[in-house]
C-alpha cells in the first residue's frame, strides 16, 4: 500500500477538487494543517458515492486501486472501477478505456461518437491488456556520461494525444527551485508551462504508464514523483539546469534528507508537430528530439549517488508549433503521495 503524507495541492488542482461532487472524499485524502489523511475514509466516502451513481467517484476509485492507497493495490478491481465509471456516463472514465482497449474499433467509435451501453464499456475492459500495458520496448544506450537512454515507441499516440488532453487543462508558469530557500518559484531561466497529475487530477491511464515506467528503469513506482506534463510554445525554453538537488545547498541537503535525491529524470515526447525544441546535453554534446511517443531517461547522478555534472541539459526552445512533454521524476527512496 502506498504512503500518503500531507501535500498542499497546487492551485489547478485544488480548483478540480472544489469542483468535483465527492470533494469530501478528497478533503480525507489530502488532509489539511489541522488534520492528516485519512485515505480509508476516503474509500468509503467514495464507495458511497458510487451507490448514489457518480462515475466521477468510481474513476477516482479505480484510481486509489491502482495506487493501493487506502485498499489493496490490483489492476483488475482498477479496471473494473473504470468500467463502472463509464458506465455510469463519466465521459473521462470512457475515453481513457478507449485509450487502454487493444480493440482499435471499438476505440474509435467510442472517440468518435461515445457509444454508451453496459456491453461495449465490459467489452473495452476486457480488451485492456494490463502486460502489454505494463511492458515496455527496450531502451538503448545513447550516452555513457552521464548516462543516458533512449527508447522508441515508449507510448502509443493515442496515450500521447490523452496526457496532452490532461494536461493542457490548469497550465501554470514552471518555477524553478530556489538553492538559496528551497521554495520554488518563476525565473526568467525557465519560461514553459506545466500542468501537475497529482493524486487529485492523476488517472489510471498515467498510473499504466508510471508503470510502464518502472519496468523499462528498474526504479519502483512509489519511488516517483507526481508527474508534469510540460508545454513549450515557440521561443519557450528552460535554459541550462541539473535535475539532482545539489547537497552543497543547506536548503537541499535538508530536501535530500527528507524525501531523498532526484536521482533520475524520464520524458516521454507526447508531440512531434513542432521544428526546434531538442533536448540538449551540453557538457556531453549531444541533443535529442523525440517522435510523439519517443522517451528518453537520464541519470542524474552518479554510481555512488554523487551529482554527475555532466548531466547538465536543457529544454530548447520551439522555433514553430507546440512541444509538449510528460516529465516524470524519480527520487531514491518511497514518495508520499501528493
């Protein structure tokens, strides 16, 4: 089961926790100054709403199953809260079974018109291939210092075009974290945007794909931040930077302690209709531009655990059209969930 601590949701996420009708069951699962979390009562509170007919609480259920956050972790009963969130009308809970599903027909005509009907979401359940889902093709070794990889094909367009459509919602200016305070905030070296999938607007198709995650790098789930969809319009870039926390700063030496290094950083390229925007290795010489689908992972620190100052890279700007990113960070030691 996973750990959940006490985490103060961004702004675009607390809106959709306002606006969702089992807000209740949210307040128990973040937790507030006055009160811990509480994710059992969050089930039940969830469990409830579902016998009064809210998909939206069934897709967030299906959700708290994949974590194994407040009852037991299991793809299938994950899978099944989805498919009783669609067929109780979630619209988000249907189009994510049209991204899951092997069946490419039954997708398309659930994206193209919302086939409604008990026998088409049970059909698009159990067309969703969790090892498929869960394998991912192998990575190729592209540098060795620092180290990085490459691996084609990571994601299928259709997991692309969802997580830009998750998280083109609620984009804010991306802050960077101050060496000085260990507060983040906006700096002119990074003028990109960036929506968080944090536990209140994560879903089972990211979840799938942390998972994916995990069996390409070795590194564990729980190991890995909430993560960030990126946007870059043109001329939007984030200049020069290392992902590690830099323990010669008091402020990240005490985040170190706390929550454990940022030991490795994963993208995966969501879009590809843009000119510019690689990601560049400067002190290796070495820069990357992705397909829609495309990943790549990089170290950030050495064998021993020791920042590699090689890994210094940065996101170039987009000359034409749109870059967007999924950013997933991965620390060495268990997350509380946020």
């Amino acid at each position: 089961m996973r750990k959940v601590g006490a985490p103060k949701p961004r702004s675009s996420e607390a809106a959709l926790a306002a606006d969702e009708p089992h807000d209740p069951a949210i307040r128990l699962l973040l937790g507030d100054d006055a009160r811990a979390p509480e994710p059992e009562k969050a089930v039940e509170c969830l469990v409830e709403a579902v016998r009064a007919g809210s998909g939206a609480a069934a897709a967030r259920l299906a959700v708290l199953a994949g974590l194994g956050l407040g009852r037991r972790q299991g793809w299938s009963d994950c899978l099944d809260l989805l498919e009783t969130s669609a067929t109780l009308g979630h619209r988000p809970a249907q189009r994510q079974l049209a991204v899951l599903t092997a069946d490419p027909e039954l997708a398309a005509r659930i994206r193209s018109s919302g086939v409604a009907g008990a026998a088409v979401w049970r059909r698009a359940r159990e067309g969703v291939d969790i090892a498929a889902w869960t394998r991912s093709p192998p990575a190729q070794a592209a540098s060795i210092s620092p180290r990085i990889d490459v691996i084609e094909r990571f994601l299928p367009i259709e997991a692309c075009r969802w997580l830009i459509h998750r998280g083109g919602a609620g984009q804010e200016t991306a802050m960077i974290n101050d060496p000085a305070t260990g507060v983040a905030r906006p700096d002119p070296m990074r003028t990109n945007t960036v929506t968080r999938l944090g536990i209140v607007s994560t879903d089972v198709v990211m979840l799938l794909v942390q998972a994916r995650i995990s069996s390409v790098t070795g590194f564990p789930v729980p190991h890995m931040e909430a993560p960030n969809v990126l946007s870059y319009a043109p001329g939007q870039e984030f200049r020069p930077h290392y992902d590690f926390f830099n323990p010669a700063s008091a402020q990240f030496a005490a985040e170190i302690e706390s929550f454990g290094q940022r030991v490795a950083t994963f993208l995966v390229y969501l879009s590809e209709e843009f000119s510019g925007g690689e990601t560049d290795f400067p002190r290796a010489r070495q820069r990357y531009r992705g397909r829609a689908g495309d990943a790549l992972v990089f170290m950030n620190v050495r064998p021993d655990g020791s920042p590699d100052m090689e890994s210094l890279h940065a996101g170039l700007p987009p000359t034409r059209g749109r870059k967007w990113l999924l950013s997933q960070w991965v620390r060495n030691r268990p997350q509380a969930v946020s």
